[in-house]
C-alpha cells in the first residue's frame, strides 16, 4: 500500500472544521461523551467495551475552529456540560463520542471518535478533572483536543 500521499493544512483544519462538529451534531439533539473504565474497542463501529462511567453533553458547537499545528491542524473542546452524578464508580480509561437523538446515552446514535481518558498527568485524549470516578459524584472534561496530520 502506498504511504506517500500528502493532504495541505488547508484541507486538515477544514476537514476538522466541516465534519467534526456536522457529525456530532447529526441528531435531534446535542452530542454526547460517554466515559469508561475497562479496554478501549478496536475501532468506533465496534460496540462498547468496558463500563460506563459517565455522560457528558457537548455543547451546540462542541468544537472551535482548527488551528494550524504545523503540520496539521487541532480543535479543542468547547465547553462541555458535567455529568452531575455518575452512574457507577471506576478508573476512567477511555472515552467514545456520539451523536444524539436528545443529548443522554439512551438515545444515542453514532459513535464518531473515541480515545484514552484520564488526568492531565496521564497525558490522555480526553482530560477529567479526576479519573477515579465515584459512584453519584459529579464528572468534568476539563480538557479535549482532537488533531489531524497533514500525512
């Protein structure tokens, strides 16, 4: 297979621009950031893995416009609501976001991106503001970036 294809910081931040905020976004309702504990599913499509932790809501705009990062391009995180009372306690691991008929994991739809979670000590995807996560106890993303290479 060949590995030499190239894509322009133009079209990294305008892929990140375009499709990330459209796709979570494509139900009735705002998307949603599931969080877990347990072993991250090989790719989105593959159902869940773990336990769920906690469920976070994005905002209507879950991402600001791309930065350029030489190569490449980033988008961080608007501001996204904390789950006021966690379903379970656990370590979170990893994290999946989707799309949402009404903003709760029930009614989710998509799975669109997922990664590692953890403190900003564990240098993670997706950053809590604590990852052990205790049962009924309110969880914040503090942080969330998501790059793309321009190769």
């Amino acid at each position: 297979m060949a590995s030499a294809s190239e894509i322009s910081n133009a079209l990294a931040k305008a892929m990140l621009d375009n499709a990330v905020n459209s796709l979570l976004n494509e139900g009735a309702g705002y998307g949603i950031v599931n969080i877990y504990s347990g072993s991250l599913p090989s790719n989105c499509e593959a159902n869940d893995t773990g336990t769920l932790l906690a469920t976070c809501m994005l905002s209507s705009l879950p991402f600001g416009a791309a930065t350029d990062t030489l190569p490449g391009a980033r988008i961080t995180a608007n501001i996204i609501a904390d789950d006021p009372s966690a379903v379970v306690g656990g370590t979170a691991s990893h994290y999946r976001a989707f799309s949402s008929d009404d903003g709760t994991n029930a009614n989710r739809l998509n799975c669109h991106i997922q990664g590692s979670a953890g403190e900003a000590a564990d240098s993670t995807d997706l950053t809590l503001d604590v990852k052990l996560i205790v049962l009924g106890a309110s969880v914040s993303i503090t942080s969330w970036t998501i790059s793309m290479p321009e190769s």
